[in-house]
C-alpha cells in the first residue's frame, strides 16, 4: 500500500506543478486552489508512504515522479520541446526510481 501512496503522491505532484503553470497563464483563484489540493494530497500521501518506505527512497521516487510527469506534462498540454535528448533523460529519472524501488 505504501508504493501506492507514492505513485499518489507523485502524480499529485504532477497535477500540482501542471497547476502553477495554468496559474501563471491565467491568475484566477481555481488555479490556486486547485495548486494547493494537488500539492496537499500529494505532502499527504507521500507522508502515509514513508511511514513504511525509507525517507530517502520515497523522497527520490517522489521527486522523480514529479519532476519527469512534470516535463511530461509540459510537453504535452504546454508545447514544451519534445527533443529526444530531454526523453532521454527523463528515462534515465524514471529507470533511477525502480531502481531503488528494487533495491529498497
């Protein structure tokens, strides 16, 4: 259960990030709040997660998470560069985080 709060909690993340950008578009309250629920969720379940999980394993697995779905999701819904260097490297962040999931 607690992998599962912590895919939860990165892709809350994700949806927290893709927030602050629709924020900075178009500055109206639901962004806001909406920010603040994702990110809430997210501080919530990776919370339940490293009751189980290793801080250092759910911190890196999380971080990784949101920051690939981030870049992810800026490519997308954003038109962020899809140059296959970035994928590259957002795979590299990804096969890191199972990795330790294997390893943990």
């Amino acid at each position: 259960m607690a992998w599962i709060s912590l895919i939860l909690a990165g892709l809350f993340e994700m949806f927290g990030v893709a927030m602050i950008n629709k924020l900075h578009r178009d500055r109206n309250w639901q962004s806001l709040v909406l920010m603040f629920l994702g990110f809430g969720a997210s501080f919530i379940f990776l919370s339940y997660a490293m009751e189980t999980l290793p801080m250092g394993t759910a911190y890196a697995i999380w971080t990784g998470i949101g920051a690939s779905g981030g870049a992810i999701v800026g490519m997308l819904l954003y038109g962020e560069s899809k140059d296959w260097k970035r994928l590259v490297f957002i795979t590299m962040v990804l096969c890191a985080a199972v990795g330790l999931k294997l390893v943990s």
